[in-house]
C-alpha cells in the first residue's frame, strides 16, 4: 500500500514536470498549439522596440468660401478659379497653439500609460520632454508589439455627427467605457461567431443616445397634394400612390467618426434606453484567425476609447527595435549549467541519504516544476536579475531538504510525531535565519527599477512557495515512505 502510495505521488509530480517544461498541446485549425502561459521576458532577454512620439507640426490646407464655411469639394481647382469663387485657403496647423502647453503634454503621456496597461504592457519605460512635448516609450518586442504602436500614436477622438450639418452631437466625454463582446450568429449568409464592440454611456451621454436615436430614424408621411418638400438635413424618397397621394420616406442619419475618420453612417430603427451602442465587427465567421483579427481590432477601439482622447496630435516618427545583448545560446548555456548543478546536488542527496534522499529529490524536481509555472501565471518578468533569483530559490529548497532529512536521520524510529517535530524545528532554524533576505525581497518587489523588482517577485513566490509546498508534499511523502515501518536513513529496522 505504501509502495502504491509514494508511486501515485511521484506519477503526480512527473506530470506537472511535463506541463511545465513541455506544455499542453492541444489540436487548433489543424496545428498544435501549447495551452500553457509563456514567460513574460524583459527586454534585457527578449529585445524591445524604442518608440518616439513627436508632437505633429504639420499644417492641413482648408478651402473655405465666402461664409467661412469648409469647402470639400474644391481640392482640384487652381487659384484663379477659387479666387473667382470667393474661396480661400487657411494652413492649419495640426495642434493649435493654445493646445501645445506642459498640462497637456502630462495628460497625453498619462493617457498612454492606461493605454498600455491596458494591452497587458506592464514592462515599459515612458519618459516625457516637458519642453517639446515628445514622448519617448520603450516596450518589450513580442508578437503584439506592432499592433500596441498602432494604439499608441492613435489620438482616440470619438464623436457621433449629424451627418448633414455635422453638428457634433456626441463625443468622448460621454463614454463611460467600451468593450469587446462575442455572440454566436447562425442565421443570414455567414453563420460562427460575431464580434462587436460595444460603447457603454454615462448618465448624461444615456440621454443623449436615447434622444439621438429617437429623433435619428426613417418616417413616412403622406402627402395628399402629391408635392415633395425637401427641408435641410433630410434625404427624401416620394411614392406616388393609386389615389394620387404620395408617401414620402425621410430618413435622418448619423455619422459615427473615430479620430475624423468615419466609421459609419446609420439611421436608428429604435429608440435606444440602455446607454449602451453595439458595432459589429466584421462578419460572423468560424475560421479561428479571422476571429482573431476582429478580436484585435475591436480590442484596439475599446482600448481607445476606454482611456479618452489624447489632446495633443503625435505622430511616431521613431520605431527602433533594439537587439538583446544576451543571445538565446547564451541563454541556454545558463540554463544547462543550473540543470546540471541541481542533477549533481540531487544524486550527492541520494547517496548520502538513499531511500529517502530518492524520496525527497523527487520532491524537489515536483517544487521546481510548480515554482516555474507559478511564474508563468503570476505575470513574473523573467530577465538576467531573475533568474539568478530562481537560483537562490533552489538552493534554498536543498538547503532545507538537507536540514529536515539531517534531523531525520538522527533518529532512530521516524513516525509522524517524530517528522512533525523535525519539521517544526526545521522551518523555525530556516526561516529565522532568512529574516533579513525577506525583508529585502519584500522591499525590492516595490521598486521600480525592472532588474530588482523582477528579482524580488521571483524570489517572493519562491519562499512562499518553499514553506508551502514542504508542509504539504514533502511532508506527505515523508509520512506515506515511513508509515509501514521499513529502514529509516541510518538503515536501521523502525519497529
């Protein structure tokens, strides 16, 4: 029973060490892919990509005619004609002078630090040139590298216009927030999974959607003299009837923009109480990458509009991406050489303590493996510092299990009293003697210079993980080995 014990135990422990150095591969749209979290790596391992955020300066030409108002249809026309028009050009300039002033610049960088936070960025540096108002941000390279660029440089200005007057009916101060939603659709033409992102109000801006949306619509009216009158900001259709009436259609629509650039024009079939506007993405489809692709692109809208508009223009005129100077071969070395050192220190324990220094070798590889997953899913940057902290964390799991199986081995008989109170004594002699290294790592977890924050997570989640886990397995195996009697570590009979 015993041996079935320790076997179920160890079957357990090779397990987790498969997920945690190989992964969980499961079949997706005929390829394998891993389901197990991938490190965060800092930019010291992975690489990173510099970006320069340069205030815009540039100056659009607007055409405006006698009233002062934009003309959009004279770009072809040579000064001779404009001049015969009444039209005149203005140069206007992308950020207005009363705009380019050191309140909005702090605005603007802060606005960019939500946004990265936002896309899951929490490994970056963002510095501000109060003076000109450059941002300059460094970010880890990665494969979502070039689409968080994108959302970066991307001003964020929402407004929903009459699509006549363009009268701004609503805009940014409205949002309360947005989000991406999905939804199964398997009626129409394309059946699969839909994408939208949805634009949830505030208060005031719930009373303004539900005002837009009700006076925004279709309407029929009947007109018995059979005469069509055409008033501003309508779009009419007459439908002459057998008794010589005519039913005229008026439709009102509005013109949903997104840093000017126009998202749709729409008229609203109802009125609209929720507060909340829905916009679907794309088609509704069943091929994974497609999905994938509206996901993202809905993801980067919500994530524009969630943070507000920033209210100075930047244009990314830098986008370097910087090489790490430490190469994966380098890397590898590192990692073969700890290998190597834990597989000597684990045989010196079988020999020195036999069965039960098997026992508890097993037990370490199983501490290991779940030390490495921990740091997979507790979002931990794994950079030069912290892997050096994943050493000490070792060590110190060999010291401990030396220290209990030391105590162990003075004894004569092992039962549960006697490993209860060769663990209780273990952990007091272990842990007093690190007080000083807790505090430190405690302390080092608040700073924010990368190098020792990620050496002080590492080294946080290894403790706890370390007194955790060996008053539990460790302690388990311990009990299940001596719990039928058998040699203890000085290979004498336990009775």
């Amino acid at each position: 029973m015993k041996k079935i014990k320790i076997l179920t135990i160890i079957l357990l422990i090779v397990l987790v060490t498969m997920v945690a150095f190989f992964g969980v591969y499961v079949p997706v749209q005929n390829r394998m892919e891993n389901k197990v979290k991938d490190y965060d790596y800092a930019m010291d391992l992975e690489g990173g990509r510099n970006i320069r955020l340069s205030v815009d300066k540039t100056t659009d030409t607007v055409i405006k005619d006698a009233d002062g108002n934009e003309v959009t249809d004279a770009d072809d026309l040579s000064d001779e004609e404009l001049a015969e028009k009444g039209y005149t050009k203005e140069e206007t300039p992308a950020n207005s002078e009363d705009v380019l002033n050191e309140e909005n610049y702090k605005k603007s960088k802060e606005i960019i630090e939500k946004r990265l936070k936002a896309l899951g960025v929490d490994n970056y540096v963002i510095k501000l040139d109060e003076t000109s108002g450059d941002i300059l941000v460094e970010i880890p390279e990665n494969d979502s590298t070039d689409n968080i660029v994108s959302n970066l440089g991307t001003t964020g200005k929402f407004e929903i216009i009459d699509s006549d007057t363009e009268e701004v009916l609503m805009d940014n101060n409205d949002i309360k927030r947005a989000r991406v939603m999905y939804g199964s659709n398997s009626t129409g033409t394309y059946s699969g999974t839909a994408v939208y992102l949805e634009i949830e109000f505030n208060k005031e801006g719930t009373n303004k959607l539900k005002d837009i949306s009700s006076t925004y619509v279709e309407t029929n009216t009947t007109n018995t003299s059979n005469t069509t009158n055409l008033t501003e900001n309508t779009e009419s259709t007459d439908n002459t009837t057998t008794d010589g009436s005519s039913t005229e259609t008026t439709t009102k629509e509005i013109t949903m923009k997104i840093d000017d650039e126009e998202i749709m024009t729409t008229s609203f079939d109802e009125t609209i109480e929720t507060g909340k506007l829905q916009l679907s993405i794309g088609s509704s489809t069943t091929d994974t990458d497609t999905l994938q692709g509206y996901i993202g692109q809905a993801s980067s809208m919500a994530v524009v509009l969630d943070n507000g508009n920033i209210p100075v223009k930047y244009t990314v005129e830098g986008n370097q991406y910087i090489l790490s100077d430490i190469t994966q071969d380098e890397i590898n070395i590192i990692l073969y050489v700890m290998l190597g050192l834990v597989a000597i220190a684990l045989i010196v324990l079988i020999v020195r303590y036999r069965t039960e220094g098997l026992v508890n070798a097993f037990a370490y590889v199983g501490l290991a493996s779940l030390f490495v997953l921990l740091l997979r899913y507790t979002n931990v940057v794994i950079s030069i510092e912290s892997i050096f902290g994943i050493a000490v964390v070792l060590i110190l799991n060999y010291i401990f299990v030396n220290k209990l199986l030391s105590k162990l081995r003075k004894e004569e008989k092992v039962d549960k009293t006697v490993i209860n109170m060769a663990l209780k004594e273990t952990y007091k002699e272990f842990f007093i003697k690190i007080i000083p290294i807790c505090i430190a790592v405690i302390t080092f977890c608040f700073i924010q210079w990368e190098a020792l924050s990620s050496f002080g997570m590492v080294m946080f989640w290894g403790i706890l993980l370390i007194a955790l886990y060996n008053i539990t397995i460790t302690n388990l195996l311990v009990r299940v080995k001596n719990s039928e009697g058998g040699k203890n570590s000085n290979g004498r009979k336990e009775k």
